[in-house]
C-alpha cells in the first residue's frame, strides 16, 4: 500500500538495501502528490557514515531500471560508484509536458513547467537531503521533453546539480545557444554530456547538433563534455546505448587503477607514483564529492610501478599512506619491509614483515607470507 507524506516532515520510510521503492509525496507548489521511485545502495545501512551521491531521474517511471541495470552491473566490478537514485514519475494524465512548459518568447519555464521546477528546487532535494546521507555531488537525467527541461537548471549562476544527462532533448527557444554560454562561464567542475542517433526525431537534431558545434566553440577547462551520435539507433533505443557512456564519462575518476592507465599514466613517470595515488583519490572526493578509502589493488599497482622503475625509496611514503587508511592491517609495515628489503637492509626487513605479522590480514597479504618472508630477510 503507497503511504502519503508531507514533504516539509518526513520523507520515505524505505528498506535499505539497493531495490526500488514507490511511494507517494505531496507537493503544495503542485498542490497534489508525485509518484517519487528511490533505491538505496546495498552498503547504506552497512556504512552509516558514508554519503553517496545522488543521480535524479526525470521521466524515472522508464528511466529508472536502465540507469540502476547499468550502475548494479557497474558496481560489482567497482566501476562506478553506489549512488542514492531517485525518479520521478512523470507519465500520468500529461506530466510530463505540463511539468516542462515554457513561455515561447522568453524560453525561461512558466505555468506547470515553473512549478515543477520550484517543486525540485524548494521541495524535493530539500527534503532529500535532510533525510539521506547525500554527498554535495548530484546528477540529473531526462529524456526529449524533460531533457531540454533540466538545461533549467544550468540557467542559475550556483546550479543546482553537478552533472547533466541529456538524452535526444527538446530544446527551449535559443537553448542550443544559451546552454553554450552557461557551461564555458562555470567556473567549478561542472559535467555534460548529450546524444542523439541517426534515427532521433528530425526536428530535435538539428538543434542537437547546433548545440553540441556551439559547446566545442566555447571550450572552458571546467567542463567535462561528451556528445553521442548514435548509428542505427532510434529516438529510445538511443537511450540504452547512451546511459552507460554518461555514466562512465561522468564518474570516470572513481574507476580502480586499470592495466592501461597503469601502461600510459603509472608506469611511465619518472618518479611521485605515491603522488600520483593520493591525487586519484583526491580527485574522487573533490570532483565527486565520495570520500573513500584506496583500494587495495591500487597500493598493489602503485607497489608494482615502484619495482619495475626500482624507486624504492617511495616505499615509505607508501607505508605511510597504508596507515592512514588501513591502520589495523599488516600492509603498512610491509611496505616498509619492501623498503628495507630492498635497500638490502634485511635484518630491519625481516623485523618489519614480523610486525606485519601481528596486524590483521589484507588483500593478499597473509600471516604466512610474513613468516615467509621475515625467513627469506633472515637467510641472507
């Protein structure tokens, strides 16, 4: 049974775990309710300190399951982030195009398409965040009418949300224009990405096209853009080809340490490979607003650059960092054993693989592989 609620109280009462929930919530800027879909990720309640940043789903009675099949695949590889998804329902009785109306001269939202923005503006995200652990990272989506509907929220010098998913949009008079101007003046890091295909309705592509040529003549630094022009593709299959690529293009910063960035970025340098660690996960909590530990399959990657260009003195500022993030484990005082093995101090090795053996096991690292090697350090 669907529960009504009031937004200015309490939200959703859901269960946590990574499925979607419906619910119903009422609005006084569209004096009615809103069916609102919400789907929580599984280590929300495993991880009560932790915030997740928030995708928003236009038209979310269809675009819900696509974008939460991708991210579920996605996060059992550790792809891309758990994110908090909500998706507003929008296909009953007209919403949708009541919800995205704008005045015709002005090209600025009115009548229905005015309350709807107020609705997300001073209702909604309010209420959800107050609610959820929500990191400052947000993302919305839409598709044709209600993706030219969320170029809105570009309009604002402080915009609402982080990144923008536009799928074969319905622009507003002078939006291929106007959302140009928009994305070259932010100054903080700001991420869009819009597609169309061969088989897109005419009369939006053209100004899809117009918008994307006026986009790349206005290049800001800021800007993280990607534009798709799909072949073989119709005006919704577009959307299952689309959805994969914005979301990889939009969190592309939170991937592990892959075998070509390791090859063409890792490898290659001539030294600051701890450096070069720390500023990925910089990144990851700056751009996206996820504060997370680093993985240990990248303190392996960073290990392996580390050997193969024989800087070994960067050990130590890996142990260090291995402290900061895994205090309780045996990694730290191995890196420091890697350090002293090899700088052929063995006896100090050997000391540090048997303090590593006190310390919790990790990843790989076992209390057997310390006893093994604080052996192989006393042998020589």
């Amino acid at each position: 049974m669907k529960k009504i609620f009031l937004l200015t109280l309490t939200l959703f009462s859901l269960h946590l775990a990574a499925q979607k929930t419906v619910e119903e919530v009422q609005s006084k800027k569209l004096n009615g309710t809103r069916q609102i879909m919400i789907s929580l990720p599984s280590s929300y309640e495993k991880e009560p300190d932790r915030k997740f940043p928030l995708l928003f789903l236009l038209d979310g009675e269809y675009l819900f399951d696509a974008f939460s099949g991708a991210l579920s695949y996605a996060n059992y590889w550790d792809d891309l982030p758990q994110v908090i998804i909500v998706g507003i329902s929008q296909n009953a009785n007209g919403e949708r195009f009541i919800d995205s109306q704008f005045n015709p001269e002005t090209g600025v939202p009115e009548e229905g398409g005015a309350k709807f923005y107020d609705f997300i503006v001073t209702e909604l995200l309010p209420a959800l965040e107050k609610k959820y652990r929500i990191a400052p990272f947000k993302v919305i989506a839409g598709h044709d009418t209600t993706a030219g509907f969320l170029n809105f929220f570009l309009y604002k010098d402080d915009p609402l949300f982080n990144a923008y998913i536009s799928l074969s949009p319905e622009l507003a008079p002078e939006m291929e224009t106007r959302v140009a101007d928009r994305l070259s003046f932010f100054q903080q890091p700001i991420f869009y990405y819009q597609a169309t295909a061969d088989g897109d309705l005419k009369k939006m592509s053209k100004r899809i096209q117009d918008l994307d040529q006026n986009i790349k003549a206005k290049p800001n630094p800021k800007l993280n853009y990607r534009f798709d022009d799909f072949k073989n593709a119709s005006h919704y299959s577009l959307v299952l080809n689309a959805v994969p690529n914005a979301l990889y293009q939009i969190f592309g910063a939170y991937q592990p340490i892959s075998t070509t960035e390791f090859q063409d970025k890792i490898a290659v340098l001539p030294s600051g490979y701890v450096d070069y660690l720390k500023n990925k996960y910089t990144i990851i909590e700056k751009s996206l607003g996820i504060k997370m530990p680093i993985r240990i399959n990248d303190f392996k990657a960073i290990e392996a650059a580390i050997l193969k260009n024989k800087a070994f003195p960067e050990f130590q500022d890996l142990s260090d960092l291995a402290k900061k993030n895994y205090p309780k484990t045996m990694l730290s005082d191995y890196e420091t054993g890697m350090f002293y093995e090899h700088t052929l101090e063995y006896k100090k090795a050997a000391k540090a693989y048997m303090n590593a053996f006190a310390k919790n096991e990790i990843g790989d690292l076992t209390k057997d592989m310390m006893l093994e090697k604080a052996d192989e350090m006393k042998s020589k």
